[in-house]
C-alpha cells in the first residue's frame, strides 16, 4: 500500500463537529506531500481536524489563493520547458480539474504521511504549517518574480515528482455526496 497525501475541495473547513457539507476530490499523491499541494494550501493556511483521522492533523486553506500561486508558478517553470509537451498535458490536466473542482477552501490530508516517521502527527503537521509550507511558498514566490533561478531549475529538473499527481473525481478516501 502506498502511503499518499490527499488534496480536497470544500465550501468550509471541517470543525471538531462536522466535516463540510460537499467534499470534492481534487488530488492524491504517492510518498510524499508534493511541492504543488504545499503551494495549494500555501494561502491563509491553517491546522483543522482530519476528516479522516482523529488528530488535529488536517490543513485548510484559501482555494483561489492557493490556485492562483500554482499557476503562476507553472507559468515560469513551463517557460524553461516550452517543447515538453507531457509538462504542458499536466499543466492542462491540472488547470482544468482544478477549474472543475473549485470552491472556497483546500483541504490537505496529511494523516498517512506524517505517521510514516517517529515524530508526533500534529507535531509534524505544525511543522508542515509553520516552516514546509511557508518556505515552499516563498521560493515559488522567488522564483515567480525571478529572484531564485537555481531553484527554479531544480523544481523543472524534476517536475514530475512536484506536480504530476493524481487528480481526479474519486480517491483512495472519497466522501459520500461528492
């Protein structure tokens, strides 16, 4: 069994009491939280519970803020890469389902991979929201107004690994009513 990261779309975040009304499934991702679902929950980014777990182990964040980062920086990373036309499909692919799956907030699961090390969940996913995600977001930024080119050159090197997940109506752990 693969141990994933999954990406959620919702009107609200989940509370201690309810997760929201209509889930939408936006992505997954294999063995690691990528770079891309960082950037996507890298906007007005806070620690709510899992709707799948028990700890207080899930990341809520402002949809259209996320979204926007994202694209801006595939737009810089797909200008070094202009004859890669698997980039360009991903970009596609992922524009459109985002665009297709759009609402108020991102929900990130973290759940089974921050269970994968020794570290407490919640410690680690307070470590996910106050350095990963911040210093993820601020090498995009960087990069985007063209102040970090020696990152950017690392993040298309390996491209596949940062952005091509999954992405899809149904996934490992699907919500009723979606």
């Amino acid at each position: 069994m693969a141990n994933r990261s999954y990406l959620y779309s919702a009107s609200t975040p989940p509370t201690a009491e309810a997760n929201p009304e209509k889930i939408r499934c936006v992505s997954e991702h294999n063995w690691s939280i990528p770079l891309a679902h960082k950037l996507l929950v890298g906007r007005g980014t806070n620690i709510v519970p899992s709707m799948i777990w028990n700890p207080r182990i899930g990341i809520a964040a402002d949809f259209a803020g996320g979204a926007a980062l994202l694209g801006d920086l595939l737009r810089v990373v797909g200008q070094g890469l202009p004859d890669d036309r698997e980039f360009t499909e991903c970009v596609a692919r992922t524009t459109a389902h985002l665009n297709k799956q759009r609402d108020a907030y991102f929900v990130l699961e973290t759940g089974e991979m921050v269970s994968l090390g020794d570290e407490d969940p919640e410690e680690a996913v307070q470590y996910l929201v106050s350095h990963d995600i911040p210093d993820a977001v601020t090498r995009a930024e960087a990069a985007i107004a063209g102040a970090d080119d020696a990152w950017l050159a690392s993040v298309r090197a390996d491209w596949q690994n940062h952005f091509a997940s999954f992405y899809s109506d149904a996934l490992y752990f699907s919500f009723p009513g979606e």
